[in-house]
C-alpha cells in the first residue's frame, strides 16, 4: 500500500528542480524534501546567500525553509534511500554527437539517475519524471527500474513543469494546472496530494503516462509557434506599414486567438523551446511522420531567420557597414528578470555583429561578463574540440562587458536592445544621445522603448515589426 509521501527526494538542483522543490517545502511542512546533485559547487550555493539562479520571490522561499524541510546536499545515495517519493529534475539537453545529433534529446542523464535508483533504493519508490522528455522515455525508465537486484519496486509517474523562467514562483504557487501521468491509481493519488496542499482541485489533472509527456512538448510547442507566427507577420508588416503590435492586439481580442505570447521579438530563446521542437520533429522522423517533422521544423526554421533579419536591418540601416562602429548590446539574457542566457537571441546577433566586424559594449543586469564570454566562445566554436585563434580573438578584442547601459552606450553608433529589461525604459534618453555618435540609432528588439518616440529627441529608432 502507498502512504502520504513524508520524504521527497529530487534529483538535479537546477531551474526546475531547484525552485519547484522550494515551492512544495514551503506549501507542505510536513514533507521533507532533500534536493541533490552531483555538482557540489552548485549544492554549495543553494545553502548561501547568493542563490544559483536569479528568479523574483526565491530567495524567501528558499531562505524560509531552508534547514528545516528543505536541504540542498550531494548525499545523493542516502536521499534516495530514504525518500517515498523521487522526482528526476536533470538536465535533457539536445545530442551534439552521435544518431539524432542536433535534435534528438540526451538521455544519458536521466538514464543514470535510473540506474542509481535501481542500485540503492529499498522497498517501494515513485519516480516522478520532472524534466521535459521525449514521449515513451518513462518505457525505458520502468525497464532499468525493473532490474532493481534490491527487490525494491517503483511505480513511474510523469509530472511536467510548465513553470517559465522569471515568473517561476508566480507560476508555483497558481499553476494554471498541474499535470500527472501514471499507470498506478494509489501512485497518481500520492502526488496529487502533495499538490492538493495548495493547488485547487480541478487545475489537477491526471492522464496516461504518455499523454502526460506528449503535453509538455506540445505545449512548448505551441507556445514556440505562437511566436514564430507573430514574427513571421513582423516582417510583413515592415514591408507594408502594417504595425505588428496593432495585428497582435486586433486578433488576441478574438478569444478562439487570445491575447497572450504574442508579442513579437528578436527571436524566442530559453532552454526548452527550441529543444522540445526539434526533439518533437526527431520523434515524428522516428514515427515515420515526415509531414509533421517539417510543419513543426518550421517554427525554428522561422525564428532563426528573426535573429539573422534583425542584424540585417541593422547593417543595411547603417550604411551597409558596422566594421568598427561601436555598438551598445542592452541586455543579454533570453528575457527579462533571470540570469539565464541559453539560447538567448543576444547571442546569435553579438556573433553576426561581431563577424561583421563591430565592436560590441553588452551590459545586462543579471549576467556575468564570464557567462557572456562563455556563450560567445561556444557560438564560435559550434561545436567543435577547441575554439580557433582568430574567433577568440575576435572575441577578445571587440568585446567588452560594462556595469550600466549608460556606459555600453557611450560613444556607440548604435544601441541595439536585445532583452525587455524594465530599466531599459528609465535611461536617461536626452544625456545617452548627447555621447553617442550621429546619426544615433536605436534598433529596439523587444519594442520596448516603442512608447518613449524617442526619434522626438533625435534617434534614428527602429523596432520589430513597424516602420515610422
Ligand atoms: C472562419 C472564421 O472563424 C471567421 O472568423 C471568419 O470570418 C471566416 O472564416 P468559418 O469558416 O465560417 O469562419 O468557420 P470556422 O468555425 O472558423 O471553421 C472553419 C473550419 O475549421 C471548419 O471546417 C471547422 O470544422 C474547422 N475547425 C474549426 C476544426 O477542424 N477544428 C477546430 O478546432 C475549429
Ligand atoms: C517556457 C514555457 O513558457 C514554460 O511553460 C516551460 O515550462 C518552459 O519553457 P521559458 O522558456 O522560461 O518558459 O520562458 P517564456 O516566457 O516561455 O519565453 C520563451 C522565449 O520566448 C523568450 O525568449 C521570450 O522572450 C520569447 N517570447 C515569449 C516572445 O518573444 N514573445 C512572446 O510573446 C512570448
Ligand atoms: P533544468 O533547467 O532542466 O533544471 P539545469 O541544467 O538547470 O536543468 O539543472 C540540471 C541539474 O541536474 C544540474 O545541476 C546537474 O548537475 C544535475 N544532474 C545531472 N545529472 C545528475 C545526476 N546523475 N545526479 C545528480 N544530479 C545530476
């Protein structure tokens, strides 16, 4: 028989596992939930004062529980032992080797964390699947859990986080639902009472094990496509004196549309959008789905062509040339209010610009110079062993990292804003305009200085989507 869960053990202590383990210790007192991980420097920083990952709200979480039903260690065996329940939070990212390099998803992580369960656990465990995978994965977790030598036995649930990075504790605390997956009633019921502690029972909603895995790539999905097709109507709408924002606000009142993910942009990033697709399109290939795989290809296909657009428009608009001109990037992260950059737009247009040949002065309020020189260096690299002399010198020498946008702007031909940081819309416009040189443009990746008319003061302003 399975009781109330009253140790929770989850496995990866990253973005998803991190914050939404945080979330249930704080909702459920009474369960105790050790988050582990084999990288100790990162464990080390979930139990300091300077929190892993930047995200509104965490630290009070976090710093609320922490000691008393939330511990972050590198115990990993003896957390799994002794814990009810284990969600797998690691990392999928896309194969860069082997079959399906490129676009298939990386199991080797979580085909680990399988086996370590299988070696260590005692008695009766649910494993919970946290991180996004390819629908039938819980078919090879069940496998290797099924060879367990201990006699324990596991039941296998699939529990997607539909949380988005900067409103990630917002999105914990009112999911608009939570979805489980499972084979086993008495399994299913376990988790839906954990999360029956603080979300409302009908945003609980349980389906098959695979239904549950499709959803979270469908969604992802969707929510891409969106996007992309909002984007797609960008560049029309600059070849027409159509305004892209006036198309998204006219549709998004049509409720079979809705108003949300909308807003048109320099390229959609962040760490699942772009990998779920092409993992999606993978698995159609596999299914023998050739007309699915190229419908939902096109979603990439299209946003990677909204990066290399807007450095276009940026080079043609300056003459035909950046070579030497100084270029303010204002942020760098894939949105605002997080520190993370994966896949962020900024790092495909700092690499064009940088190939043609500008000097680039990126500052972003959350991410460090390292992390920035880390992206840029492995953008360049593509992959390959080693990065070549001539790009880390490229990057070496024309890439500099500041501490205020003010400074980033300081004698450059151009400030180009790549992420919607709030503060961006508080400079001081008039003394930025003064210092830079002229004609002082402005190209606006995120429309989010549109409302400021700052061609008023003097700048050549360009945003997506619109011409004036
Ligand atoms: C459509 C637009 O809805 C309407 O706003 C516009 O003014 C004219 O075109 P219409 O073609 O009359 O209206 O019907 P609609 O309800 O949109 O359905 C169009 C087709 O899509 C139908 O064949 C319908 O069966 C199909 N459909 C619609 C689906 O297959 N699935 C759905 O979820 C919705
Ligand atoms: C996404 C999903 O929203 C979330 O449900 C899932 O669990 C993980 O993937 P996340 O990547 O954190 O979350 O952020 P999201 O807000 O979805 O933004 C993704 C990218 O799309 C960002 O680069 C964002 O700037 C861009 N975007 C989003 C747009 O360009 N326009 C929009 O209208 C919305
Ligand atoms: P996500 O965005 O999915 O949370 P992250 O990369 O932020 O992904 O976090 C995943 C975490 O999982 C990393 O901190 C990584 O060290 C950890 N991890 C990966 N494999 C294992 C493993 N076998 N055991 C424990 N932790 C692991």
């Amino acid at each position: 028989a399975i009781g109330p869960v009253k140790k929770i053990c989850c496995i990866g202590a990253g973005y998803v596992g991190g914050p939404t383990m945080a979330m249930i210790a704080h909702q459920c007192h009474d369960i105790e939930v050790k988050v582990v991980d084999i990288n100790a420097e990162r464990i080390a920083q979930w139990n300091s004062d300077e929190l892993p990952i930047y995200e509104p709200g965490l630290d009070d979480i976090v710093k609320g529980r922490r000691g008393q039903n939330l511990i972050f260690t590198t115990e990993v065996d003896e957390a799994i032992r002794e814990a009810d329940m284990i969600f797998i939070s690691v990392n999928t990212p896309t194969k860069t080797f082997g079959v399906g390099a490129g676009r298939a998803a990386n199991l080797e992580f979580i085909e680990k964390c399988a086996r370590k369960i299988a070696e260590v656990s005692v008695g009766h465990k649910i494993v919970v699947e946290k991180s996004t995978l390819p629908v039938r994965t819980a078919e090879a977790v069940k496998a290797i859990l099924a060879e367990a030598t201990s006699g324990a036995t596991f039941d296998v649930l699939s529990n997607p986080e539909f949380l988005a990075e900067g409103t990630a504790i917002d999105d914990l605390l009112a999911p608009d639902r939570v979805l489980i997956g499972g084979e086993s009633e008495a399994a299913i019921q376990a988790l839906v009472d954990v999360y029956a502690q603080w979300v409302p029972a009908e945003r609980l909603l349980t389906t098959n094990l695979w239904s549950s895995e499709l959803s979270k790539l469908t969604a992802n999905a969707f929510l891409a496509q969106r996007v992309s097709s909002i984007n797609s109507i960008s560049a029309l709408c600059e070849a027409t004196e159509a305004d892209v924002d006036e198309v998204a606000m006219a549709i998004g009142m049509d409720s079979r549309i809705g108003p949300k993910f909308l807003k048109s942009s320099v390229g959609f990033g962040g760490s699942c959008f772009q990998k779920d697709i092409l993992n999606l399109v993978y698995l159609c290939e596999y299914f023998g789905l050739p007309e699915v795989a190229d419908y939902w290809q096109q979603v990439v296909t299209m946003n990677d062509y909204q990066k290399r657009r807007f450095v276009h428009r940026m080079v043609r608009t300056m003459f035909n040339t950046v070579s030497d001109k100084k270029i303010a990037i204002w942020g760098f992260a894939f949105k605002k209010d997080t520190n993370d950059t994966r896949e962020s737009a900024a790092i495909y247009v700092c690499r064009d610009l940088l190939l043609e040949k500008a000097r680039l002065s990126i500052y972003d309020p959350q991410v460090t110079k390292a992390q920035i020189v880390a992206n840029l260096e492995a953008v360049f690299q593509n992959g390959d062993q080693e990065l070549s002399a001539v790009s880390r010198q490229l990057i070496e020498n024309n890439v500099e990292v500041v501490s205020d946008a003010e400074t980033a702007a300081d004698s450059a031909h151009a400030i180009a804003v790549l992420t919607e940081w709030d503060e961006f819309a508080n400079a001081d416009f008039a003394k930025i305009l003064q210092r830079m040189k002229k004609p002082a443009f402005v190209f606006d990746g995120r429309n989010t200085l549109k409302g400021l008319n700052l061609e008023d003061i003097g700048f050549d302003y360009q945003g997506i989507g619109f011409s004036r």
